[in-house]
C-alpha cells in the first residue's frame, strides 16, 4: 500500500441553551417527552408569519467567537438554503452564507474557518411494517419540538491528520462550549453534532473528499476517520476514483456507507433572507466587545494556567473541567486562596475532591453534592492539614460532611476521633498492643525491622484510626530499645 496523508476538516453543530428558538419565542426544549408541544405558527412555518431574531442566541455565538479569538463580524445576515425535506417546514433553513457572524479564530491548535449561526431542524421517526411503537405500522412521524432551534455551526480549516487530533479538538470545543455557559453539548443527546471532511493524497494537493455525517460519539469520530482513511488509499491503491460523497456512520458494523452526493452550495440556492434585519454589529452595545469580554467568566485555558498557579497537578486540573459539580465546590472553597499556606489546603482538597469525593458521587447523582456543604469540607481540609485528624478519619467522616452536612469537628470530637498525638495519649495503647503481641516483640528484638509496622497498625485498629501514625511508630522504636 503507498503512503498517502491524510486531510481532516471539522464541522460541528451545537444547539444553543438559549430559553427560547432561534425565530420565535417558543420554549426551547427539543427533548421535550411530549412531541409537537413547543411549537406555533413560526416555527411551523404558516404562511404570513415573520421571524424575530433571538439575540440571546447571537451574543453566545458571538461570545463563542471571542473566546476562540476569532474575527467578530461588523455586517451580518441570514440566508435561506433551500432544500425540501419533510423536518423543513418552510422548505428552506435559515442559516448564514457570505456573512458569518464569527471568521477565523483557534482552539485546541486547529484554525477555525467561520461559526455561523441556523436553526435546527424539526425530528423525524420512520416506523417499519412491524413496528406498533406509533401506533400504526410503516408511517414516519414528525416532532417539531426541535424545529427551530438555535444551532451554531463551527467549520474548522483542513488542517488535521489524524484520528486522534480529531477527537481532542472536539473534546475541547465541547468543554469550552459548556464552560461558557452556551451548550451543553451533549453528543448522546444529539446537543452536538459533528461531521468529518476526510481526504487523503500522495502529493501536496489535497484530495477529493468525502464527508462522513451522523458521528455522534467521540469514538464513533474516531473510528469512521480512520476506516475511511483506510478505504480512500485501498481505491486509490486499485486506481479507482474517489467519489465527492456524504457518508454515514454505521456503528454496529463500525464502516461507513455512500449516503448521497455531495450537494454544492448553488445547489442550495442561499439568498439573504428578506424578512430578517441586516446586522451592524457595533452599533449594537450588547455585543459590543466589553459585554462580550464581560459575559466570559471562564475559559478552560483560563482555569488550566490558574490551577496550574495553585499546584494542582494536570490530571486533577482535567478532572474538575470534566465535573462542573465538582469543580464549582473547589472554587468557591479554594480557588480565591492565593497564600501558600491556603494553597496547601487547597491541593489537599483537589487531591480529595478528585479521588474520593469523585468516587462517593459516581454512586450518587449530581445534584447530591450541595454548594452548602463547602463550609464543612473546608473544615475537615483544615483539620486534616493541622494534623488534628488522620487521612483515614478523614475518609470516614466525607460522607457526612458532604452528604448529610455535619460539622466535621463535632463529629470528630463526638465520635473520640481526633487523633492522639501526644506520648501520653497513646502510652496506654503502646503498652497495651506490646502486651498482647509477644512474638512480633521478640521478632523485632531480633532484628526483623518490619514487624514494628504491624504494631503501629494494631494500634490504629486500637485508635479506630486516630492516632497519628508517624508518632506511633517513634513511640513503639522507642518502648522497645
Ligand atoms: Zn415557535
């Protein structure tokens, strides 16, 4: 088989959170359980109704395209693509063509092309013959609960070769679009979609591409890039002809097949949209590039250089991106801290937060771990840094504090678990663990260091964990010279 290089380009729809559609003021919920609820003559598409634009909907994408750095448009518009299908109630989308209201930009290291904004189509289910889940069998059934909806598209530049790039680039979009509050970008619920412009050559020229739809997990994007790429150099390999198609994603025998062919843009026959206003966006001050600026709290590259300022290590960092829950907890205790005492606490609750706490909430579910419980974990931190409780006790006591907001330091004290570091605290325990354990003494006094450890162990069991290893085990050496 001959070396050819692969060409990626990326395209990604995400439908915005915004509270209403893109047109009309129709709640937006496309996962409504009720079909064709949210829904009026707009986004229906009655003849003689007009479109109003949501602006909500506008400042995200524009917000959008700050955060990447990109080129926020001064003049914009709406075009109709037309096409006829049975989910297009008017028989066109609104969508933007010449003028995109973001250009260029970066993220992740791959050159972002535009970010325009549309609406989502409405949702159709076909039945087959022996299907009764409608109710009746062979029929296809429309829900325009999804008609309607904001959708931004982001087209990234041909600049990706490889599966994996891929994937991480999506990655990061998805948490940059839930990080600033736009998306929530969910690829199982269909929030985000994402298509792969896939072209392999030998030379420097790029190659016919195909365009594989309908990718709707990280690893679905993965694997149909590389089958693809695999395919491409078999028919280049046997001089056949690559077809500029749109293929889609067979995920049970995990290959693509031949959808259609690729439509031109003419074909879509895009004019602006005669009932929408044109945009000068800067004679509009909410997208003006204060309120824009202002509206970006966080961006994960931001959170990484801070975090990494704090000393928290990347895979903890990673970890709280990943967990809003989790995350939001860690700023409002920590984060703000900037001394290098309070910075100690705060890797320790990072370190907690991201290993055990993670562990208590994969049982639970979100909404489990309250904002009121911070007061209480930042306690147990503290009592934890102080050495007034061991790590184990701390673990016991999580739950608690976490779940059932208890004040850590009176269950400490009520449940005798606050650790005992004094000689005169633990004497009687020492005493007591030598007394009952006469051959570990003998071996140790013969020489097998080692077994001093399961001395210190018996008296933790003894201690029910609170006394202070490292001075168990000073004491023990010294009760035994
Ligand atoms: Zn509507």
């Amino acid at each position: 088989m001959s070396t050819y290089k692969p060409t990626i380009g990326i395209e990604v729809h995400a439908e915005l959170n915004t509270k209403s559609k893109m047109f009309c003021s129709c709640k937006n919920d496309p996962h409504s359980s009720q079909p064709n609820t949210n829904i009026c003559a707009v986004c229906l598409a009655h003849p003689g109704t007009l479109p109003r634009v949501n602006s909500e909907a506008i400042k995200k994408v524009l917000i959008l395209g700050k955060a990447i750095n990109g080129e926020i448009a001064d003049f914009s518009e709406f075009d109709r693509k037309q096409y006829f299908y049975p989910d297009i109630p008017k028989a066109y989308q609104l969508s933007q063509y010449a003028y995109p209201f973001v250009k260029g930009g970066k993220l992740a290291g791959v050159e972002i092309t535009r970010v325009h904004l549309e609406e989502d189509t409405a949702r159709s289910a076909h039945t087959n013959a022996n299907d009764t889940e409608l109710n009746a069998s062979g029929h296809s059934a429309v829900d325009f609960n999804r008609a309607g909806v904001p959708l931004m598209e982001l087209v990234t530049e041909p600049v990706i070769h490889d599966a994996n790039t891929a994937s991480d680039f999506v990655k990061e979009l998805q948490l940059l679009l839930r990080t600033l509050g736009i998306s929530e970008a969910n690829m199982e619920k269909g929030e985000m979609r994402v298509e792969a412009n896939i072209s392999i050559s030998a030379t420097d020229q790029l190659g016919t591409k195909v365009e594989v739809k309908n990718l709707n997990s990280f690893k679905a994007m993965a694997q149909a890039i590389d089958f693809e790429i695999s395919r491409q150099a078999e028919m280049l390999d046997k001089n056949m002809p690559i077809k500029q198609e749109t293929r889609g994603w067979d995920e049970n025998k995990s290959r693509t097949f031949s959808q259609r062919s690729k439509e031109k843009a003419d074909e879509y026959r895009y004019f602006p949209d005669p009932d929408i206003p044109k945009f000068k966006i800067s004679e509009i001050s909410s997208f003006g590039p204060e309120s824009l600026s202002s509206a970006i709290r966080d961006t994960p590259e931001n959170i990484r250089n801070k975090y990494r300022d704090i000393g928290l290590t990347e895979i903890q960092t990673e970890t709280l991106l990943l967990n809003p829950a989790l995350r939001s907890f860690f700023e409002i205790g920590f984060a703000d801290i900037q001394s290098e005492v309070k910075g100690e606490e705060a890797r320790m609750a990072a370190n907690y937060l991201t290993s055990d706490v993670l562990g208590l909430l994969s049982t639970k579910d979100e909404t489990s771990l309250s904002t009121e419980a911070v007061a209480g974990f930042v306690k147990l931190i503290v009592m934890l840094q102080k050495g007034e409780i061991g790590s184990r006790v701390a673990k016991d006591l999580l739950p608690q504090v976490l779940f059932d907001l208890k004040d850590p330091e009176i269950i400490a004290k009520e449940q005798g678990l606050l650790q005992l570091s004094s000689s005169d605290d633990l004497k009687a325990v020492i005493d007591n663990v030598i007394e009952n354990n006469p051959k570990v003494v003998d071996d140790y006094k013969a020489g097998k260091e080692a077994s001093v450890q399961y001395l210190v162990g018996q008296a933790m069991k003894e201690t029910k964990g609170s006394a202070n290893p490292a001075v168990l085990l000073t004491l023990f050496k010294e009760a035994l010279k």
